[in-house]
C-alpha cells in the first residue's frame, strides 16, 4: 500500500496530466513513490519512527511529508524521461524538498511526526554512602 493516494495528487498536482505528460505507467509512478518514500526516510529515519510516518492513514499524515513527497516523485519521474527536460519550479521544490529535509535531519526543523521509540533504558539513580572508615587511631 503506497503512502499517497490519488486524491493527493489532485490537490497538489493533477495526477492525470503528470502521468500524460511524462507519458509513464500507474506502475512506474507506484516505484517512484517508493523511491521518494525511501528518498526521505534516509533523511528522517536518525530521530523519526519512518514505519509509524508512512504507515499512517488520512488525515493523520503529515501535510508536509504529503507534498515533499510529491514534489520527490515528480522531480524523479521528470528525471527518467528520456526528453529530460526539467521544468524550472520541479527542479526549485525538488531543492526546497531537499533543504528541508536537511533542515529536519539536523534538528534545525521538529515536524510533528512520531519520535523513535525508547531503546534505551531509564538510567538509574542509586543512593548510599560510602564504606565507613574510622578516623580514630586505636
């Protein structure tokens, strides 16, 4: 199951006219939303839980996720066309995708996505005193 749907691409793009004009099969636009999928876990897989980003439904996904993914997929399938003719805005939100993606990899940028679960444990306070020595000389 892809992470975005069609309805995604009508409200930031019309799917219809991307794939009738880069001319490409359902299929291969289902393998670049993968590739953008794994494009974009690479940069937020070191803080974010990306199985809990990407397997979230609806409304509860992340807008922007939703459209720099989309802006991924697109710049991807403009790059595999054999004109490779790139419109200038693809290459600029591709870039502004990339930017923001460093951004939240740095910790410059704290989207509201889910955090890494806990691997390590609670640390530990222990309390006591040391061993008693005697000052006294007996």
């Amino acid at each position: 199951m892809n992470f975005l749907t069609d309805d995604d691409f009508v409200q930031f793009q019309v799917r219809d006219a991307v794939l009738a004009v880069l001319k490409i099969s359902t299929s291969t636009l289902d393998a670049a939303e993968l590739a953008a999928q794994e494009q974009m876990s690479s940069y937020l897989r070191s803080r974010f839980d990306c199985a809990a980003v990407f397997s979230a439904a609806g409304a509860a996904r992340n807008p922007l996720i939703i459209m720099y993914m989309i802006d991924l997929v697109i710049y991807h399938l403009h790059s595999n066309t054999p004109s490779r003719v790139m419109p200038k805005a693809r290459e600029d939100r591709f870039n502004a995708a990339i930017t923001w993606l460093n951004s939240v990899n740095g910790g410059d940028l704290i989207p509201d996505l889910p955090a890494l679960p806990s691997t390590t444990p609670d640390p530990v306070m222990r309390l006591g005193t040391n061993k008693k020595y005697s000052q006294r000389y007996n």
